[in-house]
C-alpha cells in the first residue's frame, strides 16, 4: 500500500489538522495486532506467527515490511498452532 498522505495533529494550524506527505510501500495494520514484532497470520487454518519490521506508527496503526499480497493478519488474540476460522461479515 503506498498512499503518500496521512493526517498528522500539528501546532500553529487553525483546526490542528495537517497533511504530511512521505513514501512508504508496505502495509498499514492496527498496532495492537502487533505484540513484540510479531503478527498472527492464518496459514491453511492455523495461526502462525510471523515477524515483521516496524517502519514507523501514529496512534492506532503501524507501517511494516514482513508481509505479503494474500497474507491474513488476525486481530484477534490467538495463541501460535491454534485452529482458526476467518468468517466475512
């Protein structure tokens, strides 16, 4: 995913709000789906940890390398080896 724009809370704007504009190829993901440089990902059924590269953060997510098109992140907390199930609502 590579977006070049993300909102950023600046000082001196009259509404707080600033664009900051920067390169980055990689995939945006919600940090608490990160615990110690590890993300959960569903392979065949079952989850399987898989380390990725912080790049950098803003409050709720984070920029990392380590993972491909197709890849799976599973928010909700699951120990590696369990079965899981991903069901589309």
């Amino acid at each position: 995913l590579n977006t070049g724009m993300h909102i950023v809370r600046t000082r001196g704007a009259a509404d707080g709000l600033q664009y900051a504009e920067f390169d980055a190829d990689g995939y945006f993901i919600p940090l608490y789906a990160i615990s110690d440089g590890t993300v959960m990902l569903d392979i065949n059924g079952t989850a399987t940890p898989r380390a990725v590269n912080i790049v950098r953060t803003d409050a709720q997510t984070a920029l990392v390398d380590g993972l491909n098109d197709g890849d799976v992140v599973i928010l909700s907390h699951v120990d590696a080896g369990a079965k899981v199930q991903i069901v589309n609502k």
